[in-house]
C-alpha cells in the first residue's frame, strides 16, 4: 500500500494512455468522448502537480496553509490517495461510465475540473506570487477546453434536464468543498506518518520565492 500511495500517479498516467487507446478502437457519442477525455486529463492533471515537476503537495501546504511541515501537514500522501484515488478517479470513471444516463454526474465532474483550472490558474499563482505551479498547465491545455466542449454541447443538444442541473451543480460545488477541502481538513495530522517524498516539495530556489 505505501508503494501504490507514492506512486498512483505513475499508474495513473498509464490508465491515461489506456484511455486514449480505448478511445482511438472504440465508437462513442460525443458527450461519451468528452467524459472518457476528461477522465483521462484528471490522469495527467495528477501526474503533473505530483511528478512533473511534482511538487504541489508542498506548494499547496506552503502557500495556502502557511504549514512548517509542508512534506505532511495539513495536506499529506494519505489524504492525497483518498482525494485524488477514491473520490476522483472514482466519480470521474462513473461519469463516462455513465454518459447520457447520468449527465448530472458528468456536470458534477466537468465542475471539479473547472474549480482545479481556476485554482491553479489564478488562486496558487496570486498567493505564492509566481506564475507557474504543477498542474496549471494541464488546467489551460485540458480542464479548460474540455469544460468548455462539455457545457457548449450539453446547452446545444438540451441533454440536461433542470433536474439534471440542480444535481450535477450541487453534487460538483460539494465534491470540490468537501470531497478536497474539509477531507484535508479531517484528515490532518501533524504527526502522522504519511509524508510525501521530497520530489513533491517545492525546489529551495522556488521555495524562497513563495
């Protein structure tokens, strides 16, 4: 389990791989398309902020959090396994699984991605003063066009009923504040044994900058 715990991103960006290969030999409507691509960006958005460059686990407890023990606390590699594993991959697969039968999920999911682009594209950057953090870019060439596709075709092709709306809007706003926010917050220890190596705090050089 500490293997799979440092390294499922490393798996995730083979089940990237996968994905596109799946997608390349099999036929799919377009929202179906949309949805496996966005599962596959969650793939590669992950592998970015974890292993290249990779440190935005102690980006994120140094710069938002202020924390003195960036490599653990509030922000640490168990938590990060439950956030990133179980309730992304999880939801996110559920969404292409799913496709047309769940649209409301497919919203929820595209609105998790939507709430990554905008925090790594403008919160990070504004409170760490730079202009670069793991998992920006993956936000701006995949979360953001991808977001856009989605909610365009669904609003064209009137797949979302207002049921569907109001579900997929309440689940997405729930999942980004309390499926990764509140968990790092019940999940915190200061003391725990679940640190993260140190490929995934921030180099000295960009550390003093924050």
């Amino acid at each position: 389990m500490k293997y799979f715990r440092n390294h499922w991103y490393d798996f995730g960006l083979v089940l990237a791989l996968g994905v596109g290969l799946f997608l390349l030999l099999t036929n799919h409507s377009v929202l179906s398309w949309l949805l496996w691509l966005s599962l596959a960006s969650l793939f590669l958005h992950q592998f970015e902020e974890y292993r290249y460059p990779g440190y935005f686990p102690g980006m994120v407890n140094s710069v938002l959090f202020s924390s003195q023990r960036p490599d653990r606390f509030p922000l640490n590699s168990n938590t990060s396994l439950i956030v990133n594993v179980v309730v992304g991959w999880g939801f996110y697969f559920l969404a292409a699984i799913f496709g047309e039968h769940a649209v409301w999920l497919g919203i929820a999911t595209i609105l998790i991605s939507v709430g990554n682009f905008m925090a790594h594209t403008f919160l990070f950057n504004y409170k760490g003063k730079t202009f670069y953090n793991p998992g920006m870019l993956t936000g701006l060439i995949l979360f953001l066009p991808i977001s856009l596709c989605f909610f365009t075709y669904v609003v064209q092709q009137d797949l979302a009923s207002p049921t569907d709306w109001v579900l997929g809007i309440i689940l997405g706003i729930t999942l980004n504040y309390i499926g990764i926010l509140k968990l790092i917050d019940w999940l915190k220890d200061e003391n725990t044994s679940y640190t993260f190596p140190k490929r995934c705090l921030v180099p000295d050089k960009k550390h003093r900058a924050l």
